[in-house]
C-alpha cells in the first residue's frame, strides 16, 4: 500500500499540472479576442455578463407556471372581427374527425392533401357568395385575414384540397360582421341629418380653433373621417 | 338654462390582484398606489367641493374588481402597512434633504402620506366605498358598474351567456355595496358590438359609453355628431366621447400633463437613491420599484431634471383648470347655435389618470369644479341620468362597434401578442355553460366547486391580462394569471366530470381568488 502513494501523489500532481496547463492555455487566447472588439455596449454586455445575476423575481417561491393544453379535442373554427379591415381565425380539429377524413378518402389523403381557409362574404343583400381562399400553413391553428371590407359579415370554412383540386370542407365557421370605417351613408327619413352640425364643425376644426378633432381622428383611423364618405357635404362645397 | 353641458366620467378599475399567498407581491402595489395617488386625493376633492357647498356632478365608475379589493381585510392591512413603511421613508427623507433645493418636496411627501394615513385608518376606518356611497346618495356623484372581471365583451360576444354573467354578477355586486341599481354601466375599454345593448336592458342598465366613432359611424348618421346620445336597437343610450376634451387631458405629448411644471412620474428614488439606503423601501429581493416619491419637474424635453416646486404646479393646475373650461364654453357656445337642444360633452377618462400618471390631476379637477360653479354660465356639469330624463326623446341606431383602445377597434384585445387566449377563453366560457345546465341546483362541495370553477373563468376573462401582453410591460405576470386561472378551471371541470373533487384544492383555491364571494354559477345556465 504505501508504495502506492508516492505514485498516487505524483499522478495527482501530474494531474494538476496538466489541468493547469489546459487552463492557461485555454485562457490565454482570450484577450486577443476580446480586445480587437470595437466595444460596442451589446457586444461588451454579451462577452461579459454579470458574475452573479441574481434569480429572477417571479421564480422564486413560485409554482411553476401552468401549461395550457394546445388542444381540446373539439371541432371548431371561430372568426372574429378584429377591425374594419382584418379578421382573426382559430380551430383545431379532432383525432375522429381526421380519421373519418382517412377513411372516405384514403390513408394517404392527408398528408397529400393541403389546408386551406375560406372565407365567405355572406353579407345581407350581398349578390353573390363570393368568396376569399387562403392557403394556410400545414399545421397552424390560427391566422389573421386581411379583408378590406369594412361593415361586411363573414362565414369562414376550414379544410383541405386533395392533389386532384377537390375541396373537401371540415369545419364551418360562425358569423363576424367587420365594423363600419366611417360615417354611415344612411340618413333615415324620420331623422334627418342636421348638416348644418357637421359642415360647421369642420370648419371650425380645419381652422385654428380645433384642429384637434381631424388630428386625433386621422391618427386613429388612418383617414379623416368627417371628408370620406360624405356626398351631401361636398355637394354643399 | 345653461347653452350646454359637460358629462364627465372617471373610470376606477384595477385588475383582482390579491396574493395571499406571499407577504410581499409586487403587483398589489397596483392597488396601494392607487389608493395613495388616486383615490383618496379624489374623495379628498370631492369632500373638499361638498364642504363649501360647491355644487358638482360627477359619474364614476368603480369596477367590481375594485369594490371587492377595497373591502377586503387582508388587502386592507396590507395597505395599512405599506403606508407605514412610505411614512418612514417619508420621514428619512425629510432629515436626509435637509438644507437641499428637495427639502420642500420631501415636506410635501410627508405630510401627504401621512394625511393618506390618517384619513384611510381613522376618518375612513378603511371604508371608501361608504364614502363614495354617501356622495352618490347627497347627489354629487353617480356611480356606475362595469363588467365583473372586465372583460373585454366584443369578443366574448361568441358566447353572450358569459358577457351575461360578466353583466349579472356586476350589477349584484353594486346593489351589495350602493343598496340600488346601477343607472348605467361602463364598457370595459369603452368596447361595444351590437347586441350587447340587448343585454344592458335585461339588467335595467339605461346607458353606456362609447369612444366617438362607436356613435359617430352608428349604422344610421347620427343627427347631433357626438353631443347628443343615440339610442340603441334596445332603447338604451349610448353616449359618445368628445374628441377634444378627451386630448387636452389625454395626449401626453400636448395635453396637459407633459407640461414642464408639473411632476416627472419616472424619475422616483426607488431607482435613484443609493441601494443600501433605499433596500427597506423597495421589493425584499432587491428589485428596485417605485416608491411614490419623486423630487423633479418635468423640466422640459430633456434628461435633465429640475426639483419640483409644488406651488408653481398648482398654479398651473389651476391655469389648464381655467383652460379647459374656456374651451368648453366656446365649443358648447358654438354648438348651441347650430342645434337645436343643449350639446353634452361627454369628457371619459380612467381615474388612475388622476394623481397617479398625472400627480396635479386632482387638484385640477379641484380647480374645474370650482371654475365651473362660480366663474361662468354657460356650461353645467351634468350625469347621463339627469340628460336622460331632461331629454328623453333621441335618436335611434345602431352604434358601431368599437373600442378607445389603439386604433379604435378591438386589435388591442386581439393581436399576435394575445391572439392565443381566445381559443383557452372560449373554450372554458362553453364548458362552463354546460356545467351550469347539467348541474343545475346542486348543493355541497360541488356547489362551491361550481362557483368556483365561475370565479376562474371570469378572472381569467379580465381585459387586463391581454392588454398588458400588449404593451410590453408586466407580460410575465400576465401570461401567469391568465394560465393559472384557465388551468384552475380545466382541473375543476375534470374534477366535476369525473365526480371527484378534491376539497383541498378547491378550499386553496376559493381562500386565494375569494372574488365575489356570493356569486352563483347558475347564471350560466341562461333560461
């Protein structure tokens, strides 16, 4: 046994030594790349982070925070109405429901085939169902739809196109109506609008007294409301 | 008979944020610093108008939320501590500014706190809802409802059954505190689609509000633009926000609160001064907040920062109180001659504006009232009640819908920061209704289960948590609160599916989100 130990030591020296050595070497390249680096305060950040960053607040002591399921196992496709202009879809569609797919049209069918939204203007008097159709992304659940059709309802359709064109509909969707953009054209019979209000306030707000009005509102919509849309008001110009 | 009138709203509501969970949740400083900026310095106004027998006619809104946060014992004396630990500081700050340009301001802070103090434990005795009840009932305020968690109804419309139980559980919890029904209710984020006025009538509620366009670009051109009410398909009123007042008060870039006199809300000595000094003040894990005390004027549009002087404030609070009402008067003056009845401004604004964003906001309000009572004739402070029942004949049509969310529609509650809560939301919202029918009438544990399985959803459904994953700030907490609640009631419905409920839970559950504690689940049930 004691022989042992001068051979224990050395090896622990020799050890040592050579961990040593693979430190300084590994060290010592570090300032010629450190310092060519104009110093930049993202880079100088990102080379030198803090030695002890402490934990972050909402970790400690907490549980850890929930994870919500991706799916519910249901059939649904829900459009909602964002703005004038844009539309939002969601859905997901059941584990029977795909199987069904399988089974009418064949085991391959879909992965051959291709998701696609559609989007039907089922607004009232409308003429014809003419309709918008979106190639989605294989596996989103979700897609945002630009329009342009302010005051027009929707009725969306989500499913799949066989490689032979064919559309095969699985999911329908409820009813969104886009908001109105700007004043109605509608001036009612038993109310009439008062011009007179509105011919004078846009006066008054081109004017120094309150520009405040076509400002905010152009900020907000984009578009100065009081000008678009208003025949009997540029008649009257 | 004045030429005009003004209709002007303050708003109160903050999310149900209450921790019991930790001695020290950063979030419920949401509430203690509304308490010290906003709320009490308004009631002090409002007591202040009444003691010199100043008339004045306000509508504020007290969110359910709020209502169920301010009477709560344990947020109470987590109230009454924090204004202690602010009332030392306060103290250390007065000796430390010693013979410094901040002294007066450090003077200021003291005595404001300590005012806070005493008027929340001993003139109060922590009641500030009885206070704003007493104002209703003397006829100086009129309180109104809004949805129970603030959701944002637009898109909940999916499921009206649920914006009905936003609505239901709102109005009860207002006869619980005020003894009546609300007169009119506040949409949360002024979000309106059409049929939620149909809802509004089964409760009784006459009138809401809407931001302009909500009334402007109603589906038939309204007659009077925004300064008269229109009447929605079920009768009830609609009221639109008048673009000019809102911006003078709103706009931080040319409103009234960027002006240089008034106090800089970024620069506080939670992040100023030295850590070892200020470590008792802030977050026990050394995160630096908000203290509340902050020594410097907006100065202008640059870093550097000069100490605030309270006295030139509240001269220009008073200046921009004298400002606001001149440019009413011109615009009612103007509008008077082109109608044919009394234009109402409808002037909306969220009462954390006030004192909190807006330190001199108070005080400004103080200044209007006064203004308005003595110093003109042309304009009275009126409450959408009151025009209701001088004019009670208006036009009827559709509004638009809307929101005064960015861009005036519903893409602040509704983007790639917040899309996916809708599918979660939606999908708890149907289960919940079809818990409600199947278990109608029931009794026991899965009564309470039931019930709570409600509180859930609905907190979940607050339209906090989608804004502020909107804005950027505060998102973790957000996410946080929206998945824990939508998973607590993933876990009760399966827990009430599979007939085994799991009593712990639930009783952690009902102890640690103890909103509306007298809610009934069966108003999801509908018929």
């Amino acid at each position: 046994m004691s022989v042992l130990i001068p051979w224990v030591l050395g090896a622990g020296v020799i050890l040592l030594l050579v961990l040593a050595a693979i430190f300084l070497w590994l060290r010592k390249p570090a300032p010629k790349t450190v310092t060519p680096v104009v110093p930049r305060e993202e880079l100088a950040q990102e080379l030198a982070p803090p030695p002890q960053q402490p934990p972050a607040p909402q970790d400690t002591g907490r549980p850890k925070e929930p994870q919500l399921p991706a799916t519910y196992g249901a059939d649904r496709l829900v459009l909602l109405a964002r703005d004038p202009h844009w539309l939002y879809a969601y859905w997901e569609i059941s584990a029977t429901r795909q199987e069904e797919f399988r089974a009418t049209f064949g085991h391959e069918a879909w992965q051959a085939s291709r998701p696609v939204l559609r989007l039907y203007d089922v607004t009232p008097g409308e003429p014809a169902p003419d309709y918008l159709e979106i190639a989605v992304q294989e596996g989103a659940d979700n897609w945002h739809i630009h329009v342009g059709r302010p005051d027009h309802a929707f009725r969306a359709e989500f499913g799949r196109r066989l490689p032979d064109g064919r559309f095969v509909p699985l999911l329908v969707s409820n009813v969104a109506t886009t908001p109105r953009a700007s004043l109605s054209e509608r001036t009612d019979e038993e109310w009439m609008w008062l011009e007179e209000l509105y011919r004078a306030y846009l006066r008054t707000a081109a004017g120094a007294s309150s520009p405040l009005l076509v400002e905010e509102m152009a900020r907000r919509m984009g578009a100065l409301p009081l000008t678009i849309s208003s025949p009997p008001f540029t008649a009257a110009r | 008979m004045p030429k005009g009138y003004l209709l002007m709203v303050l708003h109160a509501h903050l999310p149900f944020v209450r921790h019991p969970e930790h001695e020290h949740f950063l979030e419920e400083r949401w509430l203690f610093e509304a308490l010290t900026e906003c709320y009490l310095p308004l009631l002090k106004v409002f007591e202040g108008l009444v003691r010199d027998g100043v008339p004045f006619r306000l509508t504020v809104t007290l969110s359910p939320t709020l209502l169920s946060m301010l009477c709560d014992p344990l947020l109470q004396e987590r109230y009454v501590a924090h204004l202690g630990r602010l009332l030392e500081l306060a103290e250390r700050e007065v000796h430390r500014t010693c013979g410094t340009p901040f002294h007066p301001v450090a003077l200021m802070y003291r005595e404001l706190f300590g005012e806070c103090y005493r008027r929340y434990c001993y003139h109060y005795q922590r009641d500030l809802i009885a206070s704003f009840r007493r104002l209703q009932e003397a006829g100086h305020l009129e309180i109104i409802t809004t949805a129970a968690t603030h959701g944002y109804l637009p898109l909940l419309m999916l499921q009206p059954q649920t914006v009905r139980a936003q609505i239901a559980i709102a109005v009860d919890t207002y006869r619980r505190h005020f003894g009546r029904t609300p007169p009119g209710f506040w949409l949360p984020e002024c979000g309106y689609a059409p049929g939620l006025d149909d809802i509004l009538k089964e409760f009784n509620l006459r009138y809401f509000f809407t931001d302009t366009h909500g009334v402007l670009f109603a589906a038939h051109r309204p007659r009077y633009n925004v300064f008269a009410p229109i009447f929605a398909p079920a009768g009830v009123a609609a009221f639109g926000r008048d673009v000019e007042s809102s911006k003078q008060v709103w706009s931080a870039r040319e409103g009234y609160p960027g002006d240089y006199d008034y106090r800089e809300f970024y620069r506080d000595i939670g992040f100023d001064l030295d850590y070892e000094y200020i470590k008792p003040y802030i977050h026990p894990d050394g995160i630096r907040i908000q203290t509340g005390i902050k020594y410097y004027r907006i100065t202008g549009p640059t870093d550097h920062k000069e100490p605030y002087v309270p006295e030139w404030a509240c001269n220009k609070a008073a200046i921009h109180a004298g400002n606001f009402m001149f440019n009413r008067q011109h615009q009612v003056r103007y509008l008077a001659g082109v109608m044919d009845r009394p234009p109402v401004v409808v002037a909306p604004y969220d009462a954390e504006l006030f004192g909190h964003w807006w330190f001199e906001g108070p005080r400004w309000l103080d200044f209007l009232c006064r203004k308005l009572a003595y110093d003109q004739d042309d304009l009275a402070m009126i409450t959408a009640s009151d025009y209701l029942a001088a004019f009670p004949c208006n036009q009827k049509t559709t509004p638009c819908a809307s929101s005064w969310g960015n861009k005036g529609y519903h893409e602040v509650w509704l983007c790639a920061a917040n899309d996916w809560i809708w599918r979660h939301l939606h999908w708890a919202g149907g289960r919940m209704q079809e818990l409600a029918r199947r278990h109608r009438g029931a009794d026991g544990l899965l009564r309470r289960a039931l019930n709570q399985a409600a509180r859930e959803l609905l907190l979940a459904q607050s339209s906090d948590w989608p804004f502020i994953m909107a804005t950027g700030t505060a998102v973790a907490y957000a996410v946080r609160r929206f998945k824990e609640h939508i998973a607590n009631f993933l876990r009760l419905d399966g827990e009430i599916k599979g007939g085994r409920i799991d009593e712990g839970f639930l009783a952690w559950l009902e102890h640690k989100n103890n909103v509306f504690p007298d809610l009934n689940y069966e108003v999801y049930a509908g018929g």
